[in-house]
C-alpha cells in the first residue's frame, strides 16, 4: 500500500513537472513570436514612414524644376546669361539639392555640422534657426536628387528611322546612329570589358537597333537584311517577343541578346531611353558623351576641314570649345549657335585653317552655326539641345535603420506641372 502511494506521488511529481515545461516553452515561445511581430511591425513602420519621406522629396523635387522653368524664364526675359555663365545651364535642383540632412546640420547643429564652412554657419540667423527646428519636427530624413536625361545617349533613337532608306552616298540615318554607337563602344576604355563577355560590338549593336526598329528582320549596315530577328532568341530557347518598337525603361536593354553586367553596367550611366529626337544637353553632359556628340558632327559633315580626332589633344580642345560655348551665357537657339560657333573655330584651328583664338572660318568655308551643316542638315547645333525636359529624380527616405528609394522620370514639358507627365516609377 505504501508503495503504490509512493508512486501515485512520483507519477504526480513528473506530470507537474512535465506541465511546468510545457507552460514554460509556452511561454517562451510565446514572447519570441511577440518580439518578432513586434519588430516586424516596426520595420513596417518605418518603411511607410521612409516611403512617405521619400514623396515629401519626390513634391520638392517638383516645386525646384517649376522654380527652374521660372529661372529660365527670368533669365531669358532679363538677358541674365551673360552674367551667370555656365550656371544659367545648370538645373536648381543640381544646385540646391533636397536633403534635410544637410538642413540639420547647418541650422541646427547636426551630424556633419562640424565638416561645414564658418561662413555657411555664420548666415544662419536665430529666425532661420527657429523656423528650421520647425520644419524639422519629423523622424527620419529625406533627400532627392535629379538628372537631365537629355545628358545621355537615347537607345530608342533606332525608333522611326528606316534601316532600308535609299541615300545618294554613305550611310542612312539608321546606320548613322548605328556606327556611331559602335565607335563609342569601341574606345580603349571599354574594349577589354567586351572581350570579357565574349560579345561582339557589332552584334550588340545590331541587336539593339533590331529590338527597337519596327521591322522584323536583322539589320546588318547598307541595308543588308540577316534572316528573321527572332532566330537568334530561339536558338537560346528565349520565347519572349521582340519589343520592335521604344524601349520603357533602361533595364529592358537586358532582354536584347548581348547586353549582359559585364559590359553594360558600368556604360548604363550614359544611356537613357527617355528624349525627343535623340538630341544631346552637351553643356551638362558628361565629356565621353559631348565627345560621342562631337565625333557624330565631325566624320558626318563634309563641309568640315579634316582634323586627326582620335588624337586626345584634339579632342580635348574640341570639348573644350564646347563647355566655352555653353558658358557664353546664352540661352535657348542663341545658345545653341553660340555653342556651334566655339566648337567649329575651334576644329578651325585644329586643322590650321584659322587663326588660334577667334574667327569662323575653316577652310575657306563658313563653319559658324548653321553655315556648315553638311549631311547633318543645321551644323552642330541641330544635334544638341540646351533645354531640358526629361528629368530622371532619385527621392530617398531614411528612418532608423530602414531606408527606401523611388525612381521617377518626368516629362516637364508643359508649363503647369499639374500637366507634367510622370512615365516611370519604382520604389525599392
């Protein structure tokens, strides 16, 4: 009897023990998934919160390019070019870039503070201070910055030009633009990129105009036609359909046979496929892509005198000539000829036809503007523009630890930005 009780107790021990267990993994496991949601939660939270941050950037971004039209304006109206120079060509929000980070730091002391000069700290008044702690009462920051997409090459320029056109002598316009590419792909900075991916530049090249041209046949230069464009897909078992027709966005480029990370990443920077009729802003521009500009105007118009080009020297000079056009303070078409005039004194003195440091002349044959247009039909400045337009913005949110992007491309062209139009968007 008395062993039976004692087991009746051990039996009881073990099953409350056992229950104590149970109840404490419970427990455990409970507050683990309760911190876990929690943190969870919260990192949603500062998600919405970064992403909200980000559109406050995305409605500034948009208040600085209206601003800008009004500049523009101002300074066309006032004849103000000649006085800022270079700067009337600059984008505000290139200037003044968004970022309340930097806000902090100059009125109210924050991180980064003591990098800024104590002149910038000096003009920062008590009243400014205040009204910034204001504006300022939000978690988190927020920072945008923009791009004008005419400072790149347009891919889709392929688009609307005929690979079959009949011209008297040398190449078409779908041609044209196609050598052209292929010499920009073809400089020493990038030739060992390709040969590491093991693609031909002119077979990207090719593709690249077949993906955005409307017919459906390989276009190969002269008006050579190659077989059916879709035969090189098939062979890789790719079923997705040729665009024939604009690209949408950039990274459609990807879905063209050749363009891989290797080669494309690294150039991706002086693509766009965002623009009207593929001309260039060669006063922002980066000088690989003015120099592509140049180049273009140069071997395309025989009115010119010959010049050794691919020497560096000359180039140089030749960009030079430009950013000189650009900061002569014009604006608009004046600009635009200004911009001409510089670049063909300029080749008139590298072909030693004119005098170093002025004069229009080269080679007996007027080069000023539009007098020396050649196949290019309106000089240099037919290919270049000097209004911007497209503007590619990068609107960044930042609370805590967390931080989201936006991507947006505007069409600013109509004067009310209740007009403007937005064609891209992605948030990552």
């Amino acid at each position: 009897m008395a062993s039976s009780l004692k087991s009746d107790k051990g039996m009881a021990l073990i099953l409350v023990l056992s229950a104590v267990a149970i109840m404490t993994a419970m427990a455990v496991e409970f507050a683990y998934n309760t911190n876990v949601n929690y943190h969870l939660a919260r990192n949603e939270l500062d998600r919405l919160k970064s992403q909200y941050l980000a559109m406050s950037a995305y409605r500034f971004m948009q208040v600085e390019l209206k601003f800008d039209r009004m500049f523009r304006q101002v300074v066309a109206t006032q004849n103000l070019g000649q006085f800022l120079g270079a700067n009337a060509n600059l984008p505000l929000c290139q200037q003044f870039p968004m970022s309340t980070a930097l806000i902090r730091a100059v009125f109210m002391g924050g991180d980064g503070a003591a990098d800024l000069p104590p002149e910038l700290k000096q003009m920062v008044s008590m009243a400014q201070e205040s009204e910034a702690q204001e504006f300022l009462k939000f978690e988190g920051d927020f920072d945008g910055e923009c791009f004008d997409e005419a400072t790149k090459i347009n891919l889709n320029t392929f688009y609307g030009l005929d690979p079959m056109q009949k011209v008297p002598e040398g190449h078409n316009a779908y041609d044209k633009f196609k050598v052209d590419l292929m010499k920009f792909f073809g400089v020493e900075a990038y030739r060992e990129a390709f040969e590491q991916a093991d693609v031909k530049v002119t077979d990207v090249v090719r593709n690249i105009g077949d993906w955005v041209d409307t017919n459906e046949v390989m276009n190969e230069l002269d008006g050579v036609e190659a077989g059916p464009e879709m035969a090189i897909y098939d062979r890789q078992g790719l079923r997705y359909p040729i665009k024939n027709g604009k690209m949408t966005t950039l990274d459609e480029a990807y879905l063209i046979d050749g363009v891989v990370d290797m080669w494309f990443a690294p150039l991706q920077k002086n693509f766009t496929v965002y623009g009207d009729g593929g001309l260039v802003n060669v006063c922002t521009a980066d000088n690989i892509v003015i120099q592509a500009v140049i180049r273009r105007y140069v071997e395309g118009n025989t009115a010119l005198p010959p010049i050794k080009i691919d020497e560096p020297e000359t180039m140089g000079k030749l960009v030079d000539a430009v950013l000189e056009g650009c900061s002569m303070g014009g604006i608009g078409a004046q600009l635009k000829q200004q911009i001409a005039q510089s670049l063909d004194a300029a080749i008139g003195v590298a072909a030693g036809t004119a005098p170093e440091g002025g004069g229009t002349q080269a080679g007996g044959t007027q080069t000023g503007g539009t007098q020396a247009g050649g196949t290019t039909g309106g000089g240099f400045a037919s290919l270049i523009t000097t209004e911007p337009r497209f503007f590619s913005l990068i609107l960044t949110g930042a609370v805590g630890d967390t931080t989201l992007r936006i991507k947006a491309v505007l069409d600013i062209k109509e004067a009310d930005p209740k007009k403007w139009k937005l064609l891209y968007w992605r948030i990552y």
